[in-house]
C-alpha cells in the first residue's frame, strides 16, 4: 500500500464527523477512530511496515518498541513483527493481582525503547507512558504515531525530551484528494 493509499484509507475507514469529546478533555468536529483501522489486517500491515521503518530511521539504537493499551497496542505488535523488535506494553496502571505490574513484556533497566501510539492530541497518553518508562529505567526520547492531530501534542512530548515523529499528521490524511477531470466527449 502506498502512502498516499494508506492516507486515502485512513480517511475513509476511520474519519468521523460530529461532536466529540476526546481524550485530551477538548471538543472536536471529527475523530480519527484508530480502532477503525487498527482492525483492518491490511492497513495494520500497512502501519507495521510504517512503524517499523521508522523505528529503524530515527531510533536504530532501540531495542524493542512500546505501546500503551489499548489503542497502541496492536499497533506495536504490527511493528515488532515487521523489525523484529520484542514490545513492551504499558499499562495505564499497575495491576492489582498476578505480578502487579505497569509494564507488560521483558526488559532490562537501561534498554532504549522507542514509544508507538495511534492519534496523538495533546500527548497526555504519551505523557504518562514516557513516565511509566523512566520509572522502570528505560530510555525513551522517540515516539511514533500513526496521525498527529497537531493540536500541541509535539511541543508537548518536546518539552520532556521527546521527539514525535508521525507517519501522517492530521491535515495530510483529512486533505481530500483532487479527482481528475473528467475528460469531455
């Protein structure tokens, strides 16, 4: 699948109009419903392939990927299958039965992980998984998400160290393509 492909289907599996509360607590006319697309088998390949060769590109020295439940994990499966990558999947808080823990998957302190999510706003999801990270003593500066729905969500991430790198942000995948003309005759 292309990009411009992925975008189109992106767009058209998972763009909603209406009014919608989002995570960040800000009211919007459209959503992005990554569970739209996550479930999809082809574009999830699509985004693998994506998260993957930008895990290789701007984080080459990490060691497996991480993504917070529930929206990034199968996102973060789709990536470690394509680079070979074992993932991490951070809980948004510690169980409180089996081994009680906040991040699920094995590692060592010091290991360079690189974050995956799907649609980033304000980067608050972000936020709490970068700190479940530290506090286990793994090394996090890069995440990757699949939109950016460039409402701060970057300079928030920036301002703790971390460099959001999207596949798509949000004016690409909503930006309708131009249909040719149609020939007259």
């Amino acid at each position: 699948m292309t990009d411009e492909e992925l975008k189109l289907a992106l767009r058209e599996h998972a763009y909603l109009e209406g009014d919608f509360v989002l995570r960040s607590g800000k009211r919007s006319r459209y959503y992005l419903d990554k569970y739209r697309f996550e479930t999809r088998p082809d574009i999830l390949a699509a985004l693998g392939d994506r998260i993957a060769r930008a895990a290789a590109q701007h984080e080459p020295e990490a060691v497996r990927l991480a993504g917070p439940e529930l929206g990034a994990v199968a996102l973060a499966a789709a990536g470690s299958l394509v680079s070979g990558l074992p993932f991490l999947i951070v809980r948004k808080a510690a169980k409180d039965y089996g081994t009680s823990k906040r991040l699920e998957g094995v590692y060592d302190e010091g290991d360079r992980v690189c974050l995956v999510e799907d649609v980033v706003t304000s980067g608050g999801a972000l936020l709490e998984a970068v700190s479940a990270l530290r506090e286990a003593g793994l090394v996090v500066e890069t995440a990757i998400c699949v939109v950016d729905r460039e409402e701060g969500g970057s300079e928030a991430l920036a301002a703790e160290g971390i460099e959001l790198r999207p596949i798509f942000r949000a004016s690409e995948v909503l930006n309708k393509p131009k249909r040719p003309a149609k020939p007259h005759g």
